[in-house]
C-alpha cells in the first residue's frame, strides 16, 4: 500500500477519489484551501492539511508514492469574466506543484483535466488525437497545464496519466454535488424537484439532435473514481498518457429531465430559453484508449442510476440544511 497527495481532494471528485484510495487500503493526504471545497468532503481516514497547492512543497517529501491534482478554478462562466484567476490558480499553481514535486522526488502524476480542451468538436465521438481548441479560459488553462506535464514527462521523466472527463455525476454515499454557484444540468434539475428553484431552463430546442437539445456523455463519479487508480498503476516514467473518460454514450437535455422525473417521482418544471452561446450539439467521448490502456471498464453507465445516486444525496443535503435552520 502507498501514500498519495490529493489536492482538491475537499471537492466532489477529488473527494470520492480519495474514498476510493482509502478503501484501496492506501494513506492519503488532502491538500486544499477550501476556497470552493467543504472540510465535510474529505473522507473520514484522510490526513488533511488546508493550504494552497503552492505550497506542496511543504509537505511532500520521498514518502509520497504520487500526487492526484483536482485542485483548480473550473467555471467556465466565471474564466470568461476573470480569465487571471484562471491562469494565476490553474497554470500557476501547477507550476508550484510540479516543481515541489520534482525536489521532493515525487514522480507519479494524476491530473484530472476537461474534456473542454476540444473546443468544438469536429467529429463524434471525441478522440484523444481530436483537434484540441479551447473555446474558454477555463479549457484553455487546462490545456496549458497538459502542456506543462507533457514538457515535465520528457525532460524529468514523470510517469503522468491526464484524464480529461466529459460529466461527471452521481453520488458516492455522503459525498455528492455541492458547487456554490451549481452549474451542472444533473443537480440542477434536481434542485427543481426538491422544489429549490422555479423551473430547470432549457437552452436551445433546435439543435440537430434527436429531441433538439443538447446531447452529453454522463459518467458515474465512482466509475470515474476507479479510472483514477488505475491511472496510478498505467503510469510509466517518461510518458505522458491522456486519456478521455465518458461512457461512449449520449444522453440529451430532456433525457435527464424526464428521467429525473421518473426518479424522483416529482414535477420538474422547465423553461425554453435561447441557445447558450459555445454550446456544442453533442459531447460524446471515446473511451477506447482508457479501456485499453488503463483496463478501465465503466459499469455504472444507466442513467437513472447516476440520477438515482446523485438525488439520494441531495434529499439528504437538503435535509441537513432543514434540520440547521430550525
């Protein structure tokens, strides 16, 4: 068993990740300032130290068998508005990371990256040698940052794995979506049927898809989770390996309404609304690479399943936040 460094492990992914490596019978410490993260997040086993990524070099030393980087500013609105945030924390940060990590003699990497690197996509589904065009600072950022370890692999020789995700949802027991501002479709929808909004807006309903709406790649967090671990193991010195995580499946906009419907059992009201400017059609990625280089095997892949996990989390969420307002 092994001792990893988690940064972000205080949000939703790096989070389950770090239950994941717990479970794995392996030592983990949580690296996060909190600044979008919960101390609840980080699963009971972990050591936790609340501090900037900028400063790993504190902490990491020989012992660490490798890092797992989740820590990073990710709302695409927000990059548009204040694109130096991005750049100083994403880039920047990193930057800090891989040094500490090259003095420390920590030489395995796990970056979680974004599927936003592609852009537009050109073809469907989306390859890892697809044309990489960023449409926002947030994926451009990212991308910057698979730059940096590509250069780190070859002139250190870093083991590293990228994995660039599509959408991520589900739930892992107690740990779930909690973003503040919550931009993803899942748990927003699932704010309207606990009654915590008006309606879920439907942006564009004459995109050429099957039911006119926008068509996403959903993937269960636990089935993304065990991607990560074995990550650790494919990681070889020298190399770095990116690979896609999605199911090869779409689902559109009024899919995961309906089904959230029948899951929920509740009404879910929803309001058309014009197209979101960088909204692609369809998001659906290929995962072949993973499953062959990684072993990776997704099982979690039906969509009320994830939906089923991820409202099971937020009926209990709202039911702490009831039970601390009386």
């Amino acid at each position: 068993m092994s001792r990893y460094l988690v940064t972000g492990g205080a949000g939703y992914v790096g989070g389950v990740v770090t239950a994941h490596l717990l479970a794995a019978g392996h030592e983990v410490t949580v690296l996060d300032d909190l600044s979008t993260g919960f101390r609840e997040g980080v699963p009971a086993g972990a050591e936790f130290v609340e501090g900037s990524i900028r400063d790993a070099g504190k902490w990491l030393d020989p012992s660490y068998a490798g890092v797992l980087h989740f820590a990073a500013s990710s709302q695409v609105g927000e990059s548009v508005v204040n694109p130096e945030k991005y750049w100083r924390n994403n880039v920047g940060g990193t930057t800090e990371l891989l040094t500490a990590m090259r003095e420390a003699g920590v030489r395995t990497l796990v970056f979680s990256s974004t599927a936003a690197v592609y852009g537009e996509p050109e073809t469907s589904p989306i390859t890892e040698d697809a044309r990489t065009a960023p449409t926002s600072p947030y994926g451009a950022t990212k991308l910057a940052v698979d730059h940096m370890i590509t250069g780190e692999c070859a002139a250190h020789g870093l083991a590293a794995v990228s994995l660039r995700y599509f959408n991520v949802a589900g739930a892992h027991g107690e740990q779930g979506e909690r973003h503040d501002p919550e931009s993803h479709l899942i748990p927003l929808v699932l704010q309207a049927a606990l009654g915590r909004r008006e309606a879920i807006h439907v942006f564009g309903e004459d995109y050429p898809t099957p039911d006119g709406t926008c068509v996403r790649d959903y993937i269960h967090v636990d089935d993304l989770a065990e991607a990560h671990l074995l990550a650790l193991d494919a990681a070889t010195g020298g190399e770095h390996l990116i690979c896609n995580l999605g199911n090869g499946n779409g689902f559109s906009v009024r899919e995961v309404i309906e089904t959230a419907r029948q899951v929920t059992g509740r009404p879910i009201p929803e309001v058309a609304a014009e197209r979101r400017g960088g909204d692609p059609a369809v998001l659906v990625a290929s995962a072949e690479r993973a499953r062959t280089r990684l072993g990776w095997n997704p099982t979690r892949a039906d969509l009320a399943g994830i939906i089923a996990d991820a409202w099971e989390f937020a009926r209990r969420e709202q039911q702490r936040k009831d039970a601390s307002i009386s």
